[in-house]
C-alpha cells in the first residue's frame, strides 16, 4: 500500500468531520456547494498515481482554489472554473467526482496515462473546453455529452474510444472544434452534425468508421479544417462545397466514383487537398488548377484514368 493510499483515509475523515461540524450547526445538513468541489478534487487526486513531488499544493490545508491548475469563480467562491493538469505523467481512472464540478468550465487532462471511462459528463453543463487527449482512456462516448449544451472544443483524441459517434452531438450548437481522431470509433458519421454550423474544425481521422460521408456536411459553412482520412468510408464525394475550406484530407478510405469536374472551383480556398489511397475513378478534373492558394496535392493510389491536366494544375 502506498503513502498516498494510507493518508487519503485520514485526509477524508478529517474533512468530513469539519464539514459535519458546520452542517449540524447550521441547521442544514448539507454541505455548503463550495467545499463539495475540494472534495471532488481530493477524491480524484487519491484514486490517480502522480510522480512524486506533483500536486503537491493540493492539500486541504490550503484553499483549494490555489491549487496548482485550479481556478475558481469570483461569483461563486469555491466553485471550481478551471483545472488544468495536462503533461503531469498522471495516470488511473478520471474519478467520477469530477462529475461533480458543476461550474466547470474547462478541463484539461491532455497528454497524461489516464486511462477507464470519460467522467460522468451530464451535470457538467456549464463547460466549454473538454481537452482530454493522447491517453488511454476506454469505453464509448456516452449520451450525455449531449447534456454539455455549452461546449465549444471538444478533443478526446489518441485514446482508445470505441463504439458510435453518438448522435446527441449534434445538439452542441455551440461546438466549433470536434476532434476525435486515434481512435477506434465504428459506425457512420452522424448526420446531425449537419447541426454544428459553427464548426471550424472536425477531425475524425483514423478510426474505423463506414459508409458515405453524410451531404449533410456540406451545410457546415465555416469550416476550415476537414479530416476523415484513414477510415473506412465509402461513396462519393458529391456534396462538397466549401468557400471556407483549407485543409480537407479524405486519403486512406475506399471512397470512389468520379470527382466532381467543378471540385476546384466548390473548393476554391484549399490549400492542402489529400485524396490518395482510394479508388477515385475517371479524369482527374482540370477545375483543381483553379484553386490558386493549393499548396499540397496528393491523388496517388486511385484509380484514375486519362491525363494528368499538368497545364492546369502546373502553375
Ligand atoms: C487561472 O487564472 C489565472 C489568472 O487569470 C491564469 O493566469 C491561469 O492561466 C488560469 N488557469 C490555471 C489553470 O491556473
Ligand atoms: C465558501 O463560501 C463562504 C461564504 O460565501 C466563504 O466565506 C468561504 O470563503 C468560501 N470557501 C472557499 C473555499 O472559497
Ligand atoms: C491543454 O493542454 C494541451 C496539452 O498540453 C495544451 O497544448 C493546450 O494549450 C491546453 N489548452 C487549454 C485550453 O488549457
Ligand atoms: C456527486 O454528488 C452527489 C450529490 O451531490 C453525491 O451523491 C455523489 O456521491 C457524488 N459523486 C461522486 C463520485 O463524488
Ligand atoms: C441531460 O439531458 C437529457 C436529454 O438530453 C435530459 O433528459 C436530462 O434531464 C439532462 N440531465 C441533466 C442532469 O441535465
Ligand atoms: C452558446 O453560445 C452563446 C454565445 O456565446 C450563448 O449565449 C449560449 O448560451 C451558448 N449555449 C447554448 C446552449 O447555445
Ligand atoms: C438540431 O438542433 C435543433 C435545435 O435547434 C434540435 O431540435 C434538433 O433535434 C437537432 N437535430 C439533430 C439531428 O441533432
Ligand atoms: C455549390 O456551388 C456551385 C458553384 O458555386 C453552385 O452552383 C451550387 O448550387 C452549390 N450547391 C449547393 C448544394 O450549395
Ligand atoms: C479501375 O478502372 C478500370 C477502368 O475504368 C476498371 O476496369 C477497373 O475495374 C478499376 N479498378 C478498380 C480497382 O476499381
């Protein structure tokens, strides 16, 4: 059994005991709101293994809204904004009382060896930023994302996430970057995300998702970023029509059919273009020596037939 194991027994009792105190005395045998979230942080910091010497501010003997990557309301004292612990080499489960902080606003975990199931998301409705990327985390994403109605940056990606995109998540209208990449996520992509029309980013890259990409994207008018290379994604690609696009990266699926002949002129702001590794067929379309701003161009490993249009694409 570890020190950190031996202390947390004593460390509970003796916060429970204070709040206990001031419970009964007051009448209200609830605990006040803002020492709730230090309990929350406490039984969290004791279920994860830490590196010697790493959270070592936070102790109850100091307020816990000074401890290292917490932040706090100036509205609501003791109510937890903000925490912010990634590259910490911490690893074990995300405690489910983080689940518990419900004026949270931010969360990073990114970059640590975390690993079971995302925290129980669905009291958590106050949180724009869930950063739980590159660790190892398990299980699917549940439902009651949906529940986190105020979410503008969500990226859970380099973990091993499996099962479907859930749908709900296209009750996020607020969300402008949804990266979910690395990991083992199955099913189609939903077509409610035809919802998030703040979306800047999506990045669904490298999981095993199937079927066609939905038109439904193509409603996504401030998109920048686009990339579902990497899956298993099947179809055409029909419904693209992007004036905001720079980056679109469609290569490693089994997409094919013939290229839209206009694409160069629906996409007209691309900088980056990956199509390789498909089975696109047909002409390449001489449309793609209309977008002035291409920096990078890969259609290797399809199937197409013909000419390469070089007195278009050769400026
Ligand atoms: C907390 O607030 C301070 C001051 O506004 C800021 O410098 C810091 O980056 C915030 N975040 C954390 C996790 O401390
Ligand atoms: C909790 O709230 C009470 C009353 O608003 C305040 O006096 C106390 O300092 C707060 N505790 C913390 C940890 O912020
Ligand atoms: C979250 O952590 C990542 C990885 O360390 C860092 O790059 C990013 O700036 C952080 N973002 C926020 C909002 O804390
Ligand atoms: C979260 O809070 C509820 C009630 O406030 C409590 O019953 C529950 O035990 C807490 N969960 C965790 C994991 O701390
Ligand atoms: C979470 O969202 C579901 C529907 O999306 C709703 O029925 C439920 O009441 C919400 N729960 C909380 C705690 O807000
Ligand atoms: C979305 O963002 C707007 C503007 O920041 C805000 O007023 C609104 O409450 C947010 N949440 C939802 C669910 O729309
Ligand atoms: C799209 O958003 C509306 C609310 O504006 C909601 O009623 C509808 O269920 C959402 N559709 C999907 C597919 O998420
Ligand atoms: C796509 O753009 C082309 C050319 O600008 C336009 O003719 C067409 O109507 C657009 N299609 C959709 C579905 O917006
Ligand atoms: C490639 O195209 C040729 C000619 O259109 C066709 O006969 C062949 O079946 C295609 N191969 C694949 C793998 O799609």
């Amino acid at each position: 059994m570890s020190a950190n194991q031996l202390v947390k027994p004593a460390i509970l009792t003796l916060v429970l005991l204070l709040l206990l105190s001031y419970g009964v005395g007051n009448s209200r045998s609830t605990i006040p709101d803002n020492s709730t979230d230090m309990l929350s942080l406490l039984d969290f910091k004791h279920a994860i293994d830490y590196p010697a010497g790493a959270l070592s501010s936070w102790t109850p003997s100091k307020p816990h809204c000074q401890w290292e990557g917490v932040n706090c309301s100036k509205k609501h004292p003791g109510r937890v904004t903000e925490l912010r612990l990634d590259g910490l080499d911490l690893a074990g489960p995300i405690f489910p009382s983080i689940g518990n902080l419900t004026f949270l606003e931010s969360l990073n975990l990114s970059k640590n060896s975390f690993s079971g199931g995302l925290p129980p998301l669905n009291r958590l409705h106050r949180l724009q930023s869930l950063l739980l990327s590159y660790n190892s985390l398990e299980g699917v994403i549940p439902d009651t994302i949906a529940n986190c109605s105020n979410l503008k940056d969500l990226d859970l990606s380099f973990n091993s996430l499996k099962g479907e995109i859930p749908r709900d998540i296209g009750l996020l209208q607020n969300l402008s970057s949804l990266v979910l990449s690395r990991n083992y996520l199955t099913g189609t992509i939903p077509t409610s995300l035809k919802n998030l029309t703040l979306l800047n980013v999506l990045i669904l890259a490298d999981n095993q998702l199937t079927g066609n990409i939905p038109d439904e994207l193509g409603k996504l008018n401030n998109l920048l970023v686009l990339l579902i290379g990497g899956n298993g994604l099947s179809g055409g690609i029909a419904m693209f029509n992007h004036s905001s696009l720079l980056f679109l990266d469609l290569s490693i699926n089994t997409l094919g059919n013939e290229l839209p002949h206009d694409i160069g002129d629906r996409l007209p702001n691309l900088q980056v273009l990956l199509l390789s590794l498909n089975k696109f067929q047909g002409h390449i379309p001489a449309s793609l020596g209309n977008i002035a701003g291409l920096e990078q161009l890969e259609l290797a490993d399809n199937n197409f037939t013909g000419q390469v249009p070089w007195a278009t694409l050769g400026h």
